[in-house]
C-alpha cells in the first residue's frame, strides 16, 4: 500500500499543490512533523512574548474520518482543482464501496458537517498555556454540547507538550522508552558483535527515539533533563566502544541544518520569521541549545556576520 501511495502522489500532488493550504505540513516536499511543531510553537511563544496573555490549544479528534469520506464530494473538489479526470476516475473507483479501517469552534463544526467528518469530542482535548499567576482559568470549550477536557500535557506528533513549555513530561516519556531500547543494545553486545553494527543499531533504534524533533525541545530543557538524557548517550557509547555526540551536539546541528532549510525554502511557513526587523524571532523558535547564545548570528566569524544559506561561496 505504502508503494502504491508513492506512485499515486507523485501523479496527484503537481496537479493540486496550487490549491493546497500553505499550513499543510503533510506530503509536502521539505517539511515535515518538526516544521508543523516548530510552527505551533512559534505561534504560542510569540504571543506569550507580547504577553498577551493566554494561549489556548485545541487538539480535535474525528471519528473514522477516513471512512466518511464520500467520493462525489472528493470528486467535485478534485475537479475545481484541475486534477485529470482520468486520476479522479480512479480515486472514485477505489474509494466507492470499499470499507477503510484508519483511523473559531463554529467554523471547525460547519467545516465538519460539509465534509461529513463527525468530531470525535471525548478524544478532542484542549491545552491552556498561561505564564501569569494571578489570572483565572479560562472557560472550558463547548463541542456539541459537552465540555471539552482540558489537561495538562498532551502528544501531539509524537511530542509530549506540557502546559509550561518545560518538556519535562516529553523528556521522562523519552528517559523510559531510551532505556528499555538500551537494553537491547546490551543484549546484542552479549553476543559479541562488531561494533560497526552496534552503532548502526544505536543509530536506528536508539538515537532514532532520543533525538526524535530534537530542534523542537532541545535548546529548551533543563540542565537536569540533559543531564539525565547525556548520562544515557554515555552509557551506550560505553556499549558501543565508541565516543557518541551529546544532546546538546546532535540539537546545534540538526537546528542550523532546519534554520538553513526554512532560509532555503521560500514557500515554509517560518520562512519569513527571521526577515523580519520590527518582530524580532520569538524566544522558542528553532530553539537552540543555550549554547548557541543567539542562532541568528552562529558562528559569525565563520561566515561574515551571517549565517550563509546553501550554495553561498
């Protein structure tokens, strides 16, 4: 299926990208899960800088949207966008009568309703993030008649966002799942493997989980949590037989490696953020590990004063 998916959005994605909203991070070409968080952390900084006030996140949860799809509606869409109708012809075919197994408040209901998409209100939570002390809390939204849950963390793509901003409870969630895939990684040295392998397997299994959306939460944790998180990277370099980047290593890199993507890439929605003089960059954008003092100017005395975009000379 994934293959056939490749094929297929490879003939449909040239035909509907002038129709495609510019916050769509999914089955875009150079963006992907990090750029959707950076930008939902951007957003709640910059408003949090100004101070505000109170920055209200809802997470909405529909019920099989993928089954409620109707075929005559998709069509009629597709058709306004100039998609081939022979490739609607398809579409059609294979999603009628086929069974799928997958799984403003206003607008977001009559938005709802005309896609025939029902929101799921149990599962839809909503994340209040306020610095202040003295204000109260606001009041809870209403879906359909009920309540919708407030809580204090929430997973959003794979990342714990907490109600402070801290990424304590991402960075516990992180600790536990690190160290039980440390235990395999032991295992495999039992059995004397080479270490070329061993790294490889760090690499794919371990890393992977550790520095998932590093750019997103790495230049903003406590020294404690990198602490508990470098104390890991020790222990499996010690496993290894080799010396292993820090959090903080892995984070500066990968950061200036997103920082000169997002400069490189003229349509990513962050694209503009630091062209801006009269809004200077939020304090979480691109967070940088606290070693970078400011990521605009890294390393300046490499490049000039600023930071050179791909294929500078």
């Amino acid at each position: 299926m994934k293959t056939l998916e490749r094929l297929f959005l490879s003939l449909l994605r040239p035909q509907v990208q002038h129709a495609q909203d510019r916050l769509q991070f999914a089955y875009q070409p150079g963006v992907g899960v990090e750029d959707a968080i950076l930008y939902l952390l951007h957003r709640a900084h910059s408003h949090l800088d100004k101070g505000s006030g109170t920055v209200r996140i809802l997470f909405l949860d529909f019920s099989s949207a993928f089954n409620t799809i109707q075929p005559t509606l998709l069509r009629d869409k597709l058709s306004r966008m100039g998609v081939d109708p022979q490739l609607m012809d398809w579409i059609s075919d294979y999603l009628t009568g086929r069974p799928h197994h997958l799984k403003g408040i206003n607008k977001v209901k009559s938005k709802s309703k005309s896609n025939h998409l029902q929101l799921n209100t149990s599962k839809t939570k909503e994340l209040v993030i306020d610095f202040g002390r003295s204000r109260p809390r606001p009041r809870p939204v209403l879906l359909e008649g009920a309540e919708v849950e407030a809580v204090d963390s929430y997973r959003y793509l794979g990342l714990w966002i907490d109600n402070k901003l801290d990424w304590t409870t991402h960075t516990s969630h992180l600790y536990g799942k690190t160290q039980s895939r440390m235990y395999f990684l032991r295992r495999l040295r039992s059995f004397n493997i080479c270490s070329k392998l061993l790294q490889m397997f760090y690499q794919s299994v371990v890393a992977s989980v550790l520095f998932y959306t590093v750019v997103c939460w790495g230049g903003s944790i406590s020294k404690k949590d990198t602490s508990r998180l470098d104390k890991l990277i020790r222990r499996a370099g010690s496993v290894v037989g080799t010396k292993l980047d820090s959090l903080v290593t892995v984070a500066e890199s990968r950061t200036l490696d997103k920082l000169l993507d997002i400069m490189d890439n003229a349509s990513h929605p962050l694209h503009t953020v630091n062209q801006q003089p009269e809004e200077p960059p939020c304090s979480c954008t691109l967070s940088p590990p606290k070693k970078l003092k400011n990521y605009i100017n890294v390393d300046q005395s490499m490049t000039g004063g600023k930071i050179k975009t791909r294929g500078e000379c």
